[in-house]
C-alpha cells in the first residue's frame, strides 16, 4: 500500500533552518511528484512546492522562494524540504503529498510534521 | 495567483441532512478543481477530483459539480462521520492555491 512517512516534530529558534523527510513506499517513487503542503493553526492549507522525482525539477511558490528547498533521493526514496530564516509564523504542521505529473491534486499525505518556532 | 472562496466558513447541519459547499475561484480554472475532507490530527483526504470524479473508496453520498469559477460538493445525506473541516483546491495552474474551508458541524 502507498505510504508516505515523514519524519518528526521539530522545535527551532527564529533565524534557524529545518529539514524535513518524507520517504515513500509501495509505489514507484519517480512516477509520481511529491509537494510540500503547509497548515498553519487556524489557516488554510498553503503550497510551497514540488519537486519532479524523476529528474530533480522543482517549483515553488514566490511566498517561499529564496527560503525554500526541495529535494529527492531516489536511491532512498525519500523527498526533503528544507525552510531558512525560519520566523514564527512558520509554526505549522508541514505535509508531504503525491500527485501525478499531469495532474496536481494529493491522492496520498504524509501523517504532517509539526515544526514550531520559538525562541 | 488564482484565489479560492468557500462558503460558508461554518455549516450546522443534521444527520440524513442535504449540505452544500461552494467553493468559488478568481478567475477560471475550467475543471481542474479537488475536494478534500480534513478529520482532527490528521492529513486532509481525497475526496473527489476533476470537479467531479470522486476517488476510489469514498461513499457515493459525496458528489461535485461545477466548472470555470463556481464549483459545488454535496453531501446528499449527512452521516455523523463526514462532520469535518472541507477545503477546495484548484490545480489549473501553479501556485496551487486552497480554499479556507468550511467547517461541517452538529446542529
């Protein structure tokens, strides 16, 4: 079965960087994107980007360009997201999603990773 | 960067109740609309795609329409599990942008 496991909470202080992990399973990890999803409390859901599994590509939105990195590891089958300048209002649970290349709506989530920024 | 409006924020309803959520975009977005319900702690879920299409599993209870800016997701008999946060998502073009979600309550 699909599955997309991220890995654990962080707590980081204002002007640090977290990463983030999300490894897949029971599929072929190049066949399908993987985005980054954010959901601050009480917010709606905010895309931060993409990254094409098959030949690294990735997209993001100008909310988080510069401050943002997406990355892949096929040999793990593991997608990354890396955020900068981390500042309060980052505080959110962070998803991982898949979706089809054509098509860029999230059959599949991670479980969310909650980071909270605080000094 | 194309927004999307639900309404309404709150909806209180009762089980065997008909409901309806509007989801409306800044400009059009023909069909490239998703449905996603959200329960407590967990990761949003699939519901239907395409405005229509609903995804494997889901009860046929549920059902979308729509097209260019104005979409709808029914419910045409609430059962006490569907009461739950629900969000649209277009995806005719990238940022992909959400809905800010309609929260499905007990009456």
């Amino acid at each position: 079965q699909v599955q997309l496991v991220q890995s654990g909470t962080e707590v980081k202080k204002p002007g640090a960087s977290v990463k983030l992990s999300c490894k897949a399973s029971g599929y072929t990890f190049t066949n399908f994107a993987i985005h980054w999803v954010r959901q601050a409390p009480g917010q709606r859901l905010e895309w931060m980007g993409r990254v094409n599994t098959g030949n690294g590509n990735t997209q993001y939105s100008q909310e988080f360009q510069g401050r943002v990195t997406i990355t892949r590891d096929t040999s793990a089958s593991t997608a990354n997201m890396e955020l900068s300048s981390l500042r309060s209002e980052d505080t959110a649970v962070y998803y991982c999603a898949r979706s089809s290349y054509d098509y860029s709506c999230f059959d599949y989530w991670g479980q969310g990773t909650l980071v909270t920024v605080s000094s | 960067d194309i927004q999307m409006t639900q309404s309404p924020s709150t909806l209180s309803a009762s089980v065997g109740d008909r409901v309806t959520i509007t989801c409306r975009a800044s400009q059009s977005i023909s069909t490239w609309l998703a449905w996603y319900q959200q329960k407590p702690g967990k990761a949003p879920k699939l519901l239907i795609y395409k405005t229509s299409t609903l995804e494997s599993g889901v009860p046929s209870r549920f059902s979308g329409s729509g097209s260019g800016t104005e979409f709808t997701l029914t419910i045409s008999s609430l059962q006490p599990d569907d009461f739950a946060p629900y969000y649209c998502q277009q995806y005719n073009s990238f940022p992909l942008t959400f809905g800010g979600g309609t929260k499905v309550e007990i009456k």
